[in-house]
C-alpha cells in the first residue's frame, strides 16, 4: 500500500472520529480518539485540519441545458498550487468542494437543482478529476468561464485555521456535467 494512500486513509479515520466525538460528547470516545491521535505512526502533518472548517460559496446557474448533451459526465476539483496545501489539507478541501457542488446541485426547488444530471452522473461511477492551476486569479477566470457554459460551480473558502490565510479560496468544484463541455473550461489544466 503506497504512502499516499495510508494518509488518506489515515485521515479519513480520524476525520470520521473527531465527527463522531463531537456528536457523542462522551468521554469514553474523547479518550479512544486520543489514544489514536498520539500512536507514533501517525504524524501531527496528517492531522493539522481535524478542527478546521471551511466556509463555502456558490453561484447558482441552471445546468437543465446540460441534460440533453450525451455522453459521460465527470466532476472536476480544482487546486491551487500556490497555497502549497500539505496532501491531508488537498484532501479536505477537495471533499468539501465535491459535497458542497453536489448539495448545489440537489437543492430542492433551487435554481441550480439539476436532479437528472446527478442521477446520469450517479448511475456512472461519479467520475472526479483533480487538477492543478497556479493562481487565484487563474481560478477566477475557470469560474467564470464554467458559469458562461451553465456549468455548477461550487468555491471552497479556507476557515484559516491551519495554514493557509483566512478567507483564501482552495479548490473549484465543478459540475457534474457533461465531460466534453467540462473539456472546455479545464482541457488545458494538468493532473493534480
């Protein structure tokens, strides 16, 4: 198993026991999370953002003109090489960022609620990409761009508490959507 994958899952563990402390309040669970946190095999780097929340924002765009295009649909996340994000922090970001485009998405009554295209998404694997692009201001133009196309968009803004600026946009979410219109806003951006 690579290193990268023991982070992530690493990660997650300790993410679903921190969500699982707060809702518990319970002592017996406050102690087994730390028992946890402090084995050696696990780095303090890996769990830097278990207290940290993000603040999200969205514009709402009507994607029903998506449903007809066929093909296979994919989502994209979007990263910012700039803030040199540490790989656990990546991850976060990018979870919050997929969650919140698919709320934005299945919003009822909404003007972004596009069941149809999460439904075709959905019953295709839920395809995700991660890419790169170097500057906030790159990121804009990508957001920009998507909207012009009615794609959904969903902006991720860092709560701040670790390492990055308060208020710094990390990762772009964007669609689901078909992948040859995504293609457009993100065909030339690199793999993250």
């Amino acid at each position: 198993m690579s290193s990268n994958t023991i982070q992530l899952i690493s990660a997650c563990t300790v993410s679903l026991i921190t969500e699982s402390d707060s809702l518990s309040n319970t002592s017996s669970n406050s102690s087994s999370s730390s028992n946890f946190t402090n084995s050696p095999e696990f780095e303090s780097s890996e769990l830097e953002y278990e207290d940290e929340s993000s603040e999200e924002e969205d514009y709402l765009v009507n994607s029903k003109s998506l449903n007809n295009i066929p093909g296979e649909t994919k989502m994209a996340l979007i990263i910012r090489t700039d803030l040199k994000m540490t790989k656990g922090k990546v991850a976060a970001q990018c979870a919050h960022a997929a969650l919140g485009s698919y709320k934005l998405m299945s919003l009822n009554g909404s003007e972004s609620e596009n069941l149809e295209l999460l439904k075709r998404w959905e019953s295709h694997g839920q395809a995700k990409i991660t890419l790169q692009c170097k500057s906030k201001d790159d990121l804009d133009l990508l957001f920009a761009k998507a909207i012009s196309l009615n794609i959904n968009s969903y902006l991720v803004r860092d709560a701040g508490r670790t390492q990055i600026e308060p208020g710094s946009v990390t990762v772009l979410a964007l669609g689901p959507a078909p992948k040859n219109i995504l293609d457009q806003v993100t065909g030339d951006l690199k793999l993250y």
